[in-house]
C-alpha cells in the first residue's frame, strides 16, 4: 500500500490568491513556492512591502517574482532588506560586485553548477539565511530549478524516527566539492563547466556541525537540515555507519510531494528560505547558454 503524504502548508486552501496592499502572492504548489506579483524590485521597497515578501517567503519558503530589471547595486540593496549579505568563500563574483555570484552554464559545457539537491553553504558555522537569484540569459527550453520543503520532510517521518533525529547531529564540510581533491578540482570537471569561476582551496576541508533537525528561528518550525552534497557523517560516528540513514534522508527529503518546479524567463527572480528548503538546478539544456546572479544573505548558527 502507497504511503500518502498530507503536503498542505499553512495557507487557507479557499484563497488561491492574495492581495494585500496592492501586493499579491498566487501559490503555485501545493508543498511550497508561490508567485508575488505587484512588486517592482528595481525600485526602493518601502517598510510595508519588505514586510509583505518577508510574510511570504516564510509561508511559502519560496517565492518567484517575473519581468524584474535589477542592476547590481539594485539587487545587493534588495537583499540587505532582509540582512548582511555573505561572500562565497570558493566562487568569484561579476567584476566589481563580489557578493554577486555569477552562475553560469556556457553552450560548450556539460556540467551546471548547483546541479544536485542541496541547502547553501551547510558547511558554514553560520548557513545563508537564503539567496536571491536573478536570471540574466535563460535557454529557450530547460534549466528549471526545483525546490522541497524540508518541514515536510521531518513532518512526515516516524514519530520513532522523529526522536531519534532529534536527538542528532552532524558534520558537514565543502571538502567533497570545493577541496582540492574534490569534483570541483578534477581536469574534467574543469574542462565540461566553464562558466562559474570555482577556485578549490584547503579551507574547504574545515567541518561545522549542526543539528540533523533545526529549529527555524522565526517560524518556531523544526525542518530537516542534511543534504547530499555537504553533509558527511553524524556527529560521533563514521561515515560508514551514517551512511545508510543520511541516504534514506536524502532520497525521503526530495518526495515528488515535497517539491515544486520553477520555469525561468529572462528577469525572473528566486527568493528562497534556505533554513527550510532543498534546491536541484536542472541540467537539461545541452549547447544552451544560461546565466544567473546570486545574492546570498548571512544566517545564524542552526539551533
């Protein structure tokens, strides 16, 4: 017999869409996601807009906003609205902008950056509180972003298991992607992905360790906090051992159920809640250029 997953989030299911001071949010998933229309972002945000996204990205955890024309000053000033933004340790920024990463997939390549199930930069004492990306040049088909809910995630395991996790931690470090002898590091790899300037280091051998479930600092929410790329092992054990339930994790993690699916137009923007979500860049557009700029904005240590 199939397991069902309950996916509601909490949203009033008669209101497809809401308005609210000429801002409308229109989920486009029954997990997470949702469409905000009504807001300028090239524009300076006054209080009670900053506060509406806000409200709407920690209901939907995710959120999408269309036909968006940012500079760079433009897109750091958005995100500084919602904290300090970070710069990544082992990718370049666009010329002049280092908290701007650029993500980039040339026609040439065949790898994408991004291109696994993931939460950002889980390998940090202090994880992103979310990223907010921007699509510069999109290909004609392919290259959608999806996006799990990881509430979801810890809401629908075992209660045994659910005690268990709780009880957990975990190390996580950025060794196996951006370490000197990791995938990003490889001639390879180097030669099938062009466009995102990666540069492996030995700082990526250094380990954080966060709880396996974390307590969302503003919802009160516990979610599930272990992803394929960063994640090792748990706290105390090897990865031998850890390995069999981290991989039940991943696999649970990334339910159909738990997810949405994002089709990006050139000036589409992507604001999502890295506290509580998983993201899978899409590598389905062979000789297709795409290109994106990321503002990452400064977490606090997961509790």
């Amino acid at each position: 017999m199939a397991l069902v997953y309950q996916t509601a989030v909490a949203r009033d299911p008669a209101n497809t869409a809401r308005v609210t001071g000429g801002v409308e949010v229109r989920p486009i998933a029954g997990a997470l996601g949702a469409e905000i229309h009504g807001v300028d972002l090239g524009r300076e945000l006054d209080a009670d807009t900053i506060v509406q996204v806000r409200q709407a990205l920690l209901e939907h955890l995710v959120i999408f906003f269309r036909d968006q024309e940012m500079t760079p000053e433009q897109h750091k000033a958005l995100g500084r609205h919602f904290g300090e933004l970070m710069t990544h340790e082992f990718v370049e920024g666009i010329e002049g902008h280092p908290e701007i990463m650029l993500i980039a997939k040339e026609k040439g390549d065949r790898y994408n950056f991004g291109g696994t199930w993931h939460s950002d930069m889980t390998y940090s004492e202090k994880p992103p509180l979310g990223s907010i990306l921007y699509a510069k040049e999109v290909p004609t088909y392919g290259g959608d972003t999806q996006f799990a809910n990881m509430y979801l995630a810890y809401d629908t395991l075992s209660d045994q298991l659910r005690t268990t996790l709780d009880g957990l931690r975990a190390v996580h470090s950025a060794s196996r992607i951006y370490g000197n002898a990791g995938k990003l590091a490889t001639l390879d790899y180097q030669a099938g992905h062009r466009g995102t300037r990666v540069s492996p280091s030995d700082l990526a051998e250094k380990t954080a360790e966060h709880p396996v479930v974390r307590t969302h600092p503003e919802t009160g929410r516990k979610a599930l906090f272990v992803n394929g790329i960063f994640t090792l092992r748990f706290q105390g054990m090897t990865e031998d051992e850890s390995c069999p339930l981290l991989e039940h994790l991943y696999r649970h993690a990334v339910t159909p159920e738990f997810t949405c699916r994002f089709r990006w137009e050139k000036g589409s923007i992507a604001f999502w809640d890295n506290r509580a979500v998983q993201h899978y860049a899409i590598n389905d557009y062979p000789g297709q250029r795409r290109v994106m700029h990321r503002v990452t904005i400064a977490g606090d240590r997961p509790r």
